[in-house]
C-alpha cells in the first residue's frame, strides 16, 4: 500500500485553484458593474444638465480634449423643453458606449419649438475611473442675431 499524504494537499491545491478563480471572476464582475454604475451615473448627470439647460454643468461632462479646444458656447436662452431617449446605451466594446436622444427646446426671444437630435458618444477614462461624452453638446440652432 502507498502512503496517502499526497491525496489531502493535492485536494487542498485544487480547492485553492478553484476559490482564486472564482475570486478573480468575481473581482471582475465587480469592476465592471462598476464602470456600468459608473455610466449609468454620467450620462443621466447629462440629461438633467440638458433637460434643465444647466449647459455649463453639461460642458464639464466633455472629455478634457474637447473643452481644451472650444470654449463654452453662448447658450444663453436656449431652453430646453424635452429630452428622450430614442435609442439607449449601446456598448460596442468594454471602453466606448453610445446612445441617441431627442432634445426638445425653445429659444427664449423667439419662443419657436425646435428639436435637436444628439448622437453621443462615451468613453471610458482608465487613468480618471470616469465616463467622459466625446461628441459634444448638442446642435442647437441659434437664432440668426446671435450667431457666432
């Protein structure tokens, strides 16, 4: 008969085996319910900045890069009346997501509904843990006088 010592470390190396991948697999899991969360978070602090026409909250939600190449526009009287959903969050890959929405709005001297469509586009910041929007603010029509 052999000796059986080798049987219980060979189990318990197994069962380390199985408990680190199963912790790894978890730790996964939980980091990308957290970029998930953290998505979710980004773009609805953008929709009550648009729906509310808090455009200067709205601005600071665009990647670094954008806001280092154009200043804020004037957006003074826009009003903005609705903003819907029309395709939600679609993720093409684990760091990009995209979604389109409906803005309704009004210019405040003009008092005339207007509609924007605005295709967005997120990305996943690594180094800054944040979602950042890369497609800018939306499009609004400016009345002609104010222009720029």
């Amino acid at each position: 008969m052999q000796p059986r010592s080798s049987t219980p470390g060979f189990v318990s190396l197994v069962l380390a085996a199985v408990v680190l991948a199963l912790l790894a697999g978890g730790c996964a899991t939980v980091e990308k319910d957290k970029r998930n969360n953290s998505l979710q978070a980004a773009t609805y602090r953008y929709h009550t900045a648009i729906r509310w026409s808090y455009f200067d909250t709205a601005y600071g939600l665009l990647a670094p890069e954008l806001r280092a190449e154009a200043p804020m526009p004037d957006l003074s009287g826009v009003r903005v009346t609705g903003y819907e959903v029309i395709r939600p969050l679609t993720l093409p890959d684990e760091d990009t997501a995209n979604q389109l929405v409906l803005i309704d709005y009004l210019h405040e001297d003009t008092q005339v509904l207007r509609q924007v469509s605005d295709a967005q586009t997120w990305r996943w910041d690594a180094e800054r843990e944040t979602w950042w929007l890369h497609t800018g603010l939306p499009q609004f029509e400016l009345p002609a006088a104010r222009e720029r």
